[in-house]
C-alpha cells in the first residue's frame, strides 16, 4: 500500500510554517494515541504515520527533499537523495515526540533539555524576617540591625562543595544534564539523574567543614534602612542577601516584612492620624483652646467651637504620615470626647443642680429624643 501524502497526515498545508506544522502534530499525537484508542487496532499504526510525518517535516534539510522528491528521498534506491545520515527508519519516532513532550512536561522536569553545559547550580532559598517598629520610627525612617541565620557560602572550599576548593566534575551518568531519559513504550521520559540527584556534577572529595554542601549555617548581622511612611505590611526586598545556593549557586532573596506597632496616643488610616482627647464638659460647653501632642514629637493648638458634642473632629492639616512614595502627607484629626465629672464635692453638686433647672433650652438633642420617644409611645397606644 503507497503511503499518504504527509502534509494530509498531518492536515496541514505545503506553505505551514514550522510552529503550524508542530501543532498540527501535537494535535494529532494526543488524538490518535494508543493509550485513548485501546478499541481500535490501526491506532498504532496511524500513531507511527504521524510521528513519520512529522519527523520529517519538522527538520528543513528533510522537509526541502520531501517537497522535491517525495517519499523517494527516504527509501534508498528512490532517485532522490538521502538527506542526513540514516535517513528515518521504521520504529524512530521518539525524537519526533521527545520534543513535544519537552514542551509539554518540561516545566515540570526542570525545564526542558540541558544544555552541554548542564543544569545551574540551585538557587539559595528566598528568606523572610519580620520587623517590628514603632509608628514614631515609621514616621522618621530609621535604620536597624538584624541578625538572621542562613546558610552562607563555605569559606573553606569557596562554595564548590569540594575539598581545597577544587571545581566539581561532570556526572558520568547524565553527562553533565542532570537528567536522564528512559523509553517507555511510545513516550521518551525524563527523570532526575540519581547519580548527581539533578545537578549535573558529583564531587569526588567532599568538603570537611560543609560535607560538599557548599554551604554552612551562619548568623549574619544586616543593617536595614527603612524608608519613611512604612506601614503594616510593607514588603522590603533585599536582593542577593538569602540563603546561600548549593555548591556555588546563586543566593536568594531576603524579605523584611514590616510590622507598624499600636501607639498610645495615636491611632492610624494610611497616611492620616487620629488623637481622641478628652475635654471636659465645661470646655466643650463654653469652648476655648487646648493643646495637643503631634507625632513629629511637637505641639498643636485647636480652637474647640462652643457647644462641641463627643466624636466632633478637628483637622491639622500635614500633620500626619509622610506617604511612602512621595506625595503630600496625610493630615491629623482631633477627635473630641466629652468627660463627664466623678467624684464631686457637695458644693459642685449643688452648682450642677442649679443649673439644670437653669438649661431646660440648652439640650436640643436630649428634648428632639424624647419627643420622638413620647410620639412612638402615644402611636402603640392608638
């Protein structure tokens, strides 16, 4: 039986670019796999065609002597030269699907095929510290020195893992990949070698002082400059100050996550401040001037308007935090709280009683109330 056109086995047309020609092959590998066509008994045979098609298509020098020649080019005594050596024998197609496997599962084997180089040393961990700082250093800015334990490059033998410092040799195993591929029926599996455990070298002579990790346990001191405007949640990154990488990989990244501590006087939304300051109900009634604290260590002075109830807010305008990234800074809002006297002596009790009979008009809101509740009272009575 002559065999099919491989542009229609695959469904693609003459002029496909490369990338059509791999899709429309992936397409097709997944589509007419044994694996999914345990019923059909051609399945196999369709599977190979594909994998013969593509084999062919995907590489230039090829595919240019199909387009000239046809299938002549490849069976030896056909009148068309044989491009490559070997031509495409009957069970090859593993390299064929190799690479969309490799695209396929690559992520997931550590990134498609190594080089000649083999895989990079691993990366050093990413590490997190938390800082606490109070909100007058988070106003200010303020410099801190932490001490974090990692793991730090091996001064004995620079990081390499091996004794003396002597440069690792590639695995015999992989190659220097760190990976090795196995057959298994149609699919070509990669797995992590299990001689360099994935990292493409092996070290003959361990390291004493770091067992061949390249890397020991320390306790560094960092000094950290925390910006001004920092709030609860502020992410600092600190590149290149992590955990060391393994035999000679590059270290990974130090996070400092900052923590805002409450204060005492002040409580705060973003960029603004809030003080609730108590004022007795002589001062709200008559009105006058107080001083208040501000957070840059100075003093303010607010007018309080006669009459002020609880909850009347004042604003101090730029008297709040500075904003992280620039910009004007947040403003500082008063919140008035209305004291009610204890502990009186007789003669201020007298004074209070005197004047209530005296401000029978002075309480708009305690006389709006209670003829809202006397009206709800006489609407349950009807």
């Amino acid at each position: 039986m002559s065999k099919r056109d491989f542009y229609e086995v695959l469904g693609v047309g003459r002029s496909a670019s490369g990338d059509e020609i791999k899709k429309a092959y992936r397409k097709k590998a997944k589509e007419l796999h044994p694996d999914r066509n345990g019923n059909d008994p051609s399945s196999e045979a369709r599977f190979k065609e594909c994998n013969e098609a593509y084999e062919i298509l995907k590489d230039a020098e090829k595919k240019a002597a199909y387009d000239r020649f046809g299938h002549a080019a490849f069976e030896g005594g056909g009148g068309g030269p044989r491009p490559g050596a070997g031509g495409f024998g009957q069970g090859d197609f593993s390299s064929a699907f190799s690479d969309v496997f490799d695209d396929l599962f690559g992520d997931f084997m550590g990134g498609g095929r190594g080089g000649a180089g083999g895989r990079r040393a691993a990366r050093g961990s990413d590490l997190r510290y938390n800082l606490r700082v109070s909100l007058e250093d988070a106003f200010n800015g303020v410099q801190r020195t932490i001490k974090v334990p990692t793991a730090v490059a091996c001064s004995s033998c620079e990081g390499t893992g091996a004794e003396g410092g002597v440069q690792p040799t590639s695995c015999p195993t992989c190659s220097g990949m760190g990976k090795v591929r196995a057959q298994q029926g149609f699919f070509t599996v990669e797995r992590t070698c299990p001689t360099c455990s994935g990292l493409g070298q092996i070290i003959k002579n361990p390291c004493k002082s770091c067992n061949g990790a390249g890397r020991v346990e320390r306790e560094r001191q960092l000094s950290v400059n925390i910006p001004a405007g920092v709030e609860t949640g502020t992410r600092i990154r600190l590149a290149g100050e992590g955990e060391a990488g393994m035999r000679g990989g590059p270290p990974g990244d130090l996070y400092i996550f900052v923590e805002v501590e409450k204060h005492d006087l002040f409580e705060r939304d973003a960029t603004n401040l809030y003080c609730r300051v108590p004022v007795s109900m002589a001062k709200a009634a008559l009105g006058g001037s107080i001083e208040v604290p501000t957070i840059d260590g100075g003093r303010g002075r607010v007018q309080i308007p006669p009459g002020s109830q609880s909850g009347r807010q004042m604003r101090l305008r730029g008297k709040g935090m500075p904003a992280l990234r620039g910009g004007a800074p947040g403003d500082m809002y008063i919140e008035l709280a209305v004291e009610t006297p204890v502990n009186l002596t007789a003669r201020q009790k007298e004074i209070l009683k005197e004047f209530e009979e005296l401000s029978e008009d002075n309480h708009p809101e305690e006389k709006s109330f209670f003829s809202s509740v006397k009206s709800f009272w006489d609407s349950m009575k009807g």
